[in-house]
C-alpha cells in the first residue's frame, strides 16, 4: 500500500457558519464551494479541502447508511494555511484589517515563521513559511 501524497481534506466546527464563511471566504480569501445551510460551507484550498461544520449538525447520527458517520470536536481546533516567506506580514496586515488580532508571532529554530490568530469560532489559525515541515 502506497503513502497518501497529501491531505484531500481538514475540517474545522464553528457553530456561525456566516462567521465562518465571512472569516475563510472573504478574509482569508478561499473559494467556496458548497454550503448546506445550517450544516456546513466547504471551501477549496490550493489543492486541498477546509471543511467548515456545525459540531452540533455533525455529532448527530448519519440519516442513511450512505451518509457520514457522526463526528465533531469540542474546544479550539487548528489550521495552518501556507504562506510565502514574503508574505507573513501582509498576513498580519490583512488579519488586522478584518480585527482578527495576531496572538503569535514565531520565529522557529530551522528558520521559518508563522503567526497565528483566531476565527471566529475561536479556531487557531496559522500562516506558516513552507520551511517549516521538511516537505
């Protein structure tokens, strides 16, 4: 059996799925591809999937045998997004122009840097130099 070469797809709960929407959609920038009100917003990610879910919708039993089973979190979940090595402070730029507040700025020992911040679901949200993880 091969190694998958990538994550298709991550998912976060927030229970304003507007907020969300207007957090990853507008301030983040990502394309959205399918909402189900009161459910979900899916957005697409340079290669890849960000999954917004209702954990209250989503921890509920699956309504047929095709559908997902129950699943969810409770508490802060976390996303780091890429970011160019010239691009972290026009991260911080365009965070700070919507008010989301960098919590963190991090310089880490192999020489990259990421800041972090919140949506509005209280999520921890990163912008990450590539150079952080040996891909």
């Amino acid at each position: 059996m091969s190694r998958p070469p990538r994550i298709l797809e991550t998912c976060l709960y927030c229970d304003d799925l507007d907020a969300a929407e207007a957090f990853y959609g507008g301030v983040v920038g990502l394309e959205r591809i399918a909402r189900v009100e009161g459910r979900h917003v899916f957005f697409r990610a340079d290669g890849g999937m960000l999954l917004i879910f209702d954990p209250a919708q989503t921890a509920r039993p699956a309504a047929s045998a095709d559908a997902p089973p129950p699943h969810g979190a409770h508490g802060p979940g976390h996303v780091c997004f890429s970011a160019a090595p010239d691009g972290i402070e026009a991260w911080e730029r365009r965070l700070a122009r919507a008010g989301a507040a960098i919590e963190a700025r991090i310089s880490w020992p192999g020489g990259a840097r990421s800041i972090y911040a919140r949506d509005p679901a209280g999520n921890s949200v990163e912008f990450a130099e590539p150079a952080l993880w040996p891909l």
